[in-house]
C-alpha cells in the first residue's frame, strides 16, 4: 500500500511549528496512506524556516504549482491557522487549477467544528477545501466509458473517415492527417490527430491565427469537413489507442491560440483549472452553442464557464448525453470556419 498508487503524494503548504506539529501528527499513523513529499511556503522568515525535521522547503506556491506539474500530486494540506483567512484565499487562487485534493489542517486549530464537519487522514482532522474532479472509481468508469463508446463510435465513423481521407487526398498535396501540440490534463502538452484541412504550406501548427471565414489558408475538401467537425474524427484514436484524450471533456486548444490578441489564460481568469481532467473530443461546451471560432474573449470565457461547470457536475449520464446531443450541435455551423 505504501510503494503502490494507494498511496497518497502529499505536500504541505505552511512550515514552521504548525507544519511540524502537523507532520509528526501524520508520520505517527501506523496504517497512514499519504507520503509527504516536501514542504513549500511562502514565507521567508523566522516564522518558515528552511526545513523541519526530516522534510525541506521546496519552494513557495508558485513553484509548487511547476512541481505539481512535473510530478504526481494527490494532496495539498495547509497547515496555516484558519485565522491567516486572507493568506488562504490567496493561495487557494493558485492552487484550485490544478488536479489535487486540498485540505486545511485543523490538527492544532483551537476552533472546533460540528464532528461532521472534519474528514481524517489517519486520526488528524483536516477540513475539505476542494477535491480532485473524477477520481478514484469515478476515474474507472470515464475510462471504461472512454473505451467501450469510444472504440464503438470509431467502427461506426470508419467508412466516412475514409471518404474523407480520398476526398483530401484528391484535393489537394500534402498528408491527410494533421498533428498538433495542444494543453491536455494538468496542462501536459499533447499531440492530437486531425485530417487536415488547409494547404499544407499554410498549416498553423501551433493556431496563432485563427481561422476565419473565407480563410485563404482553407482547402475546399476542409471548408466542408471544419462546417461539419468531420476534421476531427481521428481524435477518436487519440481516446481509443492513446489515451490522452476523453471522449467527453473540455476541448483541448492550441499552446498559442488567442482570444483577440490576448492568449486564452491571459483573458479568462483560473482558465487552467479546465485542464483538471482530461480534454475531450465534444464537450458540453460545444452541444450548448461555444463551439468554433473563439474570436472575442466574451466567447472563451463563456466556453470555460461550461467547461468548468462540466468538470464540477460530471457524471457518466451527462457524458452519454453529450454524446447524444452532439451530432444535434454539429447542425448549428455559424461559428465553425
């Protein structure tokens, strides 16, 4: 349990003597299931010196944020008193994009609370403060959905995918297919597959122009297959085979794709926080009108206020109704280029 994925990566946010009293209350638990890895804060004085026994500070939020990026997190448990509320909320601001569960320790807090009001890691009371979306058997039947419905809609596109890849090829020179770097879950930087739908001496690898109507860089064969989002079939092997897309899920975009002149993170406050699942190939976003061009930032702040409220309210009946409703959405082609 301790070596395997039962186990739990944890990091403290929050030294000095509430950090340390926090630890040995945890690495006293005999049958504990969280593995503290580091200790990060933001404060560079006497009150969070550089390590305590047995664990050194690794940084502060902002480089936690990197290191969740690079390594597997599962927990993030605050050791600072629930009277540092403004210190809280301004970390909490950071932290809540990414894939963790978020606790606030009240080992040492002489505030107490209703029983009811505590979860426990072992027998040290924590508040819950946010939890990781889709995880643990939830995780299981996404990915089973994934596998089953998605390997189904893939025999079923088949024949069409391959009129498709005739109808480019006739069309114009170049590959059918089309790999681009987009944002997957955790902000991972993924390759999609789609067919392609522009000259390929004109292909935007990383979209930092958007396609607009009557785009010039725009086959004749991709003019139809962008209207009628048959561009994106091949994400299909993407869900099926490689696993880093979802068949539903908030639509992965392009690493410098921009809403006016500003890029996506820039315009949409907590925009990552969409990136704590993984990205799909139709989403509630695209069946309730934000599909295509995102050319305003009133569009993609719309788009991840769908996408966040996907994320908040998942569940396999709202994937199987997305999947229904989306060759409904496809009919609706004003916004796609």
């Amino acid at each position: 349990m301790h070596e395997g994925r039962l186990t739990r990566r944890t990091v403290i946010v929050g030294g000095g003597e509430a950090g340390d009293k926090l630890i040995s209350a945890i690495d006293k638990q005999e049958d504990k299931d969280v593995q503290i890895v580091g200790i990060f804060d933001d404060r560079n004085d006497e009150r969070a010196p550089n390590s305590v026994p047995g664990y050194h500070k690794l940084g502060t939020v902002d480089d936690f944020i990197q290191f969740a990026r690079r390594t597997r997190i599962d927990l993030v448990i605050f050791s600072l008193p629930i009277s540092a509320e403004t210190r809280i909320l301004q970390m909490l601001k950071k932290l809540w994009v990414l894939p963790v569960d978020i606790r606030l320790s009240a080992h040492s807090n002489k505030l107490r609370f209703r029983p009811r009001s505590y979860s426990y890691i072992g027998s040290v009371p924590v508040i819950d403060v946010f939890d990781r979306p889709i995880a643990d058997w939830d995780f299981v039947m996404k990915w089973l959905f994934d596998k089953f419905v998605g390997g189904l809609a893939l025999i079923a596109t088949a024949p069409v995918m391959a009129l498709v890849a005739i109808a480019i090829k006739l069309d114009s020179r170049g590959p059918v297919l089309f790999k681009q770097k987009r944002y997957g879950f955790n902000n991972d930087l993924i390759e999609v597959y789609k067919f392609r739908s522009m000259y390929v001496d004109a292909t935007d690898a990383t979209a930092s122009k958007l396609v607009t109507k009557g785009d010039p860089r725009v086959t004749r064969v991709g003019r139809f297959i962008r209207k009628a989002s048959l561009d994106e079939l091949p994400q299909l092997f993407n869900v099926v085979f490689r696993g880093n897309l979802s068949l539903v899920g908030p639509r992965p975009h392009a690493v410098n794709a921009k809403a006016q002149t500003r890029l996506y993170d820039e315009a949409v406050d907590g925009y990552f926080a969409r990136h704590r699942v993984k990205p799909g190939v139709t989403g509630w976003a695209q069946i309730n009108g934000w599909r295509g061009e995102t050319d305003t930032e009133e569009k993609i702040q719309k788009r991840v206020e769908f996408d966040l409220y996907y994320i908040e309210n998942w569940s396999v009946l709202l994937d199987l109704y997305i999947v229904a409703m989306t060759p409904y959405a496809l009919l609706k082609t004003e916004n796609a280029y």
